[in-house]
C-alpha cells in the first residue's frame, strides 16, 4: 500500500550529516523531501551532541561534498592535517606525514560546522522541508506511517511516508522498526574502551607543521589524540578501558595526574578541563551489524546501518560515499523497491571490511606507530610504492585517499603485509626487490584507477 498523497516522495529520518547531504542530492534531482529530525534547530537552539568536536575528512567525504558543491565553502572552514604528530613518553614529537604524496591529507572539520554547512544549504532549498524537534519511534508498515515524539515527548504523531531513509545515527529507531517488523535482529558489538574530551590551547602547536596535524600518544593500551581546531585551539579524546576511565570519574586532580605522568607536554594546554569534565561524559564505543538494511521501502544508510568506530577516521566519509552510492544508482534508472534491496547486498561487504579495518587502527595509532618496526614497514610499503605504482599503494592511502572499495583495500592491504614481512627478512636489497618484483607481479594486479589525490 502506498502513503498517503501528502507524503513527499521521499522522508529521511535523521538530519544529521548523511541525511541532511541526501536530502540535498535529492533535491537537486528535482525530488520533494522532508527531513526528520529529534534535536532542535540549530539556529535557535544548540544541539546537544556531547560527542566527537572534530572529524577528520578525507577524499571520500569530500567527492560527496563535492558532488553536492560543497567542498570549496567545507575546505574553508577546516584546517589540514598533513600528517601524524607522534609525542613519546620523554616529551619529544615526531612529524610522519600520511603519505609519501605530500598533496595526499585529510581535513580536520567541526561537526557543528560541517553540520551547519549542510542545514544552511537545506533550508535555502524550496525542495526540503525540515522537522525538527520529532523523533522516529515506531514505524506502521502496513500504513506507512512514521510515529514521531515531540521534542517535549509529550504526544506521539503520525508521519506518511513513501519512500523512508533511516540516516538516524548508531541508534537508529528505523533499524529498531525493521527489527521488529522483520524479526531478524542484527548486533553491536561494544568495545570495552570508551572516550572523554577536552580541549587543548593553541600553545600546543608551535608552528605550523605542529598546527596542521593530527597528534597522537600512543601509550600501549590506550592513547590520547588531538585534531585541530579552525580557532588555533585543539579537541583532544583519550580513549581509554571504560573501568580506567570510571576510576578517573570526574576530579580534575586525577585528570591533571594522568596527564602530568603520561601527557606531560599537554598538560599546560589543558584549557577548561573542569567545563569538559562537566560537558563531556564518557563515550562508548561500538560496531553495528545491522541484519537488515531494507524493508517494504525503507533503507538504513550511514551509522544507522553500519557505524564503526572512529580509529579510521572513516565513519562520515563511509556515511557519505553511501549518499553517493544510493544517488548513483537512482541516476542509473535503478528502479526504488530493487535498488534498497539490492544496496545491503552491494555495500556491506565494504562496511564489514571497514568494521574491520577500523578496529585494526586502534591497534595501530595506540602502539604500533612510534615502533622501529612499524616506521621500517612504512619506510619499505614506500619504497615498494614508488618502484610499482601501478600494483602497490599502501592500505592506508587506498582507505583515506581513494574511493577503492574498503573490501579490496582490505583485501590487497593483507596480500602485501604478507609481501612486506617476508621482504624485511631479507638483507641483501638487491635480492629484495628482485623478490618484491616477482611477488607484487603475481598477486597484485594493476589496480582499476590511479590513486586520487586529496587537492
Ligand atoms: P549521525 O551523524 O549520528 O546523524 C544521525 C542524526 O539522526 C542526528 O542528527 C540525530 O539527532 C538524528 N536522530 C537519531 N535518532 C533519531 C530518530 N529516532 N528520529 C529522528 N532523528 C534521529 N568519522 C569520520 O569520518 N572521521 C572521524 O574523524 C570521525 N571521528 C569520530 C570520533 C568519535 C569519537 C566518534 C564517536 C565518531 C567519529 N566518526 C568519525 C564517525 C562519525 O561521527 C559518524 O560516522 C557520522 O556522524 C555518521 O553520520 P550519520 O549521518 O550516519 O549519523
């Protein structure tokens, strides 16, 4: 049964950073669209998202932005991260940009600014109607109808809808009305490290190349990072196991005690830590498995179908390679009911890859990166770069700097670890290149595009 004739032709739950690009892509192709979203206007209110100040953004995300002619005014307001600053125990810091391309980096964006961007935008289009303050609860297949809550949460109402998009985040109350309508239960797997903000002064980056950079500590299980804000100042998250983090609770003693000992050079840029300890509860931290991300017109893209957490820094940019993806195959004349049904069966083997890759990160930016070792695989993934071009790209450039699929990233990415180790147990260089060249010939075929670059 179809809705009702007032039911745009297509509703989005969730007018966060996905829904609010789709809404956009929408319009342009001519399609009236009516946001739903829980929290208040922007404008009028703040939104209390208490999580993740800062994104950082790379060439997925912004092909998307680019496509919606957004990019330019989004690079603007962001400051570039050129690379990993890596601040030892003693205090020292060391510069590794992300890619032997010095014109591969990401973009360091506040999640408000971002957001706004994309609402400013919406709200100049006569296409998209935006409604705010109404949360999706409970979803009437056989009527299409939405059931949202007033912000105040005191009467539920109906909502028609034809064809309904749940871009409404890792809690998504669409993924909830599939599960029930449909009785196939996907699962989040929850890590048992979460997160806390604070806010660094400027004084942290002395010059640029400090300014323009992603900083880590790595220290083994844990670590503390900072992206750059457009204000000189820097978003600092430490993620941390949840009981390390609960025993820490909310005293600012503590706090500066972990830094002092562990985060000595952050210590004096601690700036407000009691506002954060006030503001910024723990995060957690999790991976969604959606089972099902389509039913009888509805398709969940985004976090609500695939979130992941942020050690790639890729949640946002797989959020917005769906939008491209799902206006793609509208522009291929996809029919509606195939092209949902068909999009799970497409996608989900890249999300599963990036769930996996993400979690393979942390692992990564907490320990590995300030090892010999590591700095010796990179040196030689670099090397093997620029001798085969064609075959090789390190497994981080094809995530953060390619629109390769995340499954074949993932996929080339162990084929050459396995290169990699077995290179770096020979001595002699000319009998590793030798070596290097028959094996990359054998199971790295030439890949379909040259890597994009990030400008
Ligand atoms: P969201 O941005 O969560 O938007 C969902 C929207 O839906 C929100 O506006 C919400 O209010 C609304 N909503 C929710 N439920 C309902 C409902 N029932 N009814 C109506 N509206 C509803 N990604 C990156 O690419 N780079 C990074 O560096 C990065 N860092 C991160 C750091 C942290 C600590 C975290 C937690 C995440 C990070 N991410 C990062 C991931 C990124 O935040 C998400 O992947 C991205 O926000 C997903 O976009 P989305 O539009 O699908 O969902």
């Amino acid at each position: 049964m179809n809705g009702t004739p007032e039911a745009p032709l297509w509703t989005i739950a969730g007018g966060g950073l996905a829904g609010t690009l789709l809404a956009l892509e929408l319009a342009a192709r001519g399609d009236p669209v009516r946001i739903i979203e829980r929290h208040p206007n922007p404008k009028i209110e703040t939104i209390p998202s208490g999580r993740s100040i800062n994104l950082a953004l790379a060439h997925r995300g912004l092909k998307a932005l680019a496509a919606a002619g957004l990019d330019g005014e989004v690079k603007r307001r962001a400051v570039p991260m050129r690379g990993r600053m890596i601040h030892d125990n003693g205090g020292a810091a060391r510069f590794q940009p992300y890619s032997r391309h010095p014109e591969r980096f990401l973009y360091s964006v506040q999640r408000d600014t971002l957001s706004r961007i994309l609402l400013d935008e919406a709200h100049r289009r006569p296409k998209i109607e935006v409604l705010f303050e109404r949360e999706l609860v409970a979803i009437d297949w056989s009527r299409r109808l939405a059931q949202l809550r007033t912000w105040c949460k005191k009467k539920t109402i109906p909502l028609p809808f034809n064809r309904l998009i749940g871009c409404d985040g890792a809690g998504s109350g669409v993924r909830r009305a599939i599960e029930e309508a449909s009785g196939e239960s996907g699962r989040i797997e929850w890590l048992d490290h979460g997160y806390r903000e604070f806010t660094l002064a400027p004084d942290l980056a002395g010059s640029e190349d400090e300014r323009q950079a992603l900083h880590i500590w790595p220290r083994g299980e844990w670590m503390l990072i900072a992206l750059p804000n457009s204000d000189g100042s820097f978003t600092a998250t430490l993620f941390m196991e949840h009981a390390a983090l609960a025993t820490l609770g909310d005293d600012p003693k503590r706090w500066r005690s972990l830094f002092k000992t562990h985060f000595a050079d952050a210590l004096s840029c601690l700036d407000g830590l009691d506002r954060d300890l006030e503001h910024n509860p723990i995060g957690r931290l999790g991976t969604v498995y959606a089972a099902l991300w389509h039913h009888a017109g509805a398709l969940l893209i985004g976090d609500a179908a695939h979130a992941v957490v942020p050690f790639h820094g890729q949640g946002m940019n797989a959020a917005f390679e769906d939008v491209g993806l799902l206006v793609a195959a509208l522009d291929r004349g996809t029919e509606w009911p195939a092209l949902a049904a068909g999009f799970q069966a497409e996608r989900q083997p890249d999300t599963d890859a990036l769930a996996r890759m993400a979690l393979d990160n942390y692992r990564e930016m907490r320990a590995a990166v300030h090892a010999p070792g590591f700095i010796r695989r990179k040196a030689l993934e670099w090397e093997l770069e620029g001798r085969f071009p064609e075959r090789f790209a390190p497994r981080y450039d094809m995530v953060m700097f390619s629109d390769l699929p995340y499954a074949l990233a993932e996929a080339r990415g162990a084929v050459q670890a396995a290169i990699v180790d077995e290179l770096l147990a020979l001595n002699d260089p000319k009998a590793r290149i030798a070596r290097a060249r028959t094996r990359i010939e054998e199971n790295l075929p030439a890949l379909r595009a040259p890597q994009q670059a990030q400008e």
